[in-house]
C-alpha cells in the first residue's frame, strides 16, 4: 500500500502546471513574431530548445516526488 507524505499534493499540483507549461510552448499562434525552429509560428519561437528546458523541472520533479515522499508499507 502506498503512504504519500505531506507535501506530496502540492509537487503532484507543481508537476501538473509545469506540464501545462511545457505543452503550451508547442502551441501554434498567429500572433508569434517569428518561425520557431519547427517551421511554424509557435508560442515560444525556441520551441524544440524550450520545451526540452521546461521538460527537464517536471522530470525531476516527478522523481523527487517519487522517490521522497511515497513510502510502501
């Protein structure tokens, strides 16, 4: 059975706005002022760069949060 300990809901919270975050560097938009490396207007012009550093938080995240704070009994 897994025990999660306090602070465990608000890193899943963190883990989940982080990932929003990531996703929506992807997202095209009109309204860019250049061509993201992909060859669209996307939200973020760094697209491939920036996704990969929004991507790296979320994974650590995820594994201080698993490692750290769930215990099985």
């Amino acid at each position: 059975m897994k025990v999660r300990k306090k602070g465990y809901w608000l890193l899943f919270a963190l883990t989940i706005l982080l990932t929003l975050v990531t996703i929506s560097t992807l997202l095209p938009s009109e309204n860019a002022s250049k061509v993201c490396m992909l060859g669209y207007k996307a939200h973020c012009t760094f697209t491939p760069i920036s996704t990969v550093i929004c991507a790296i938080p979320v994974a650590l995240i995820c594994f201080i949060r698993k490692r750290f704070f769930v215990t099985y009994k």
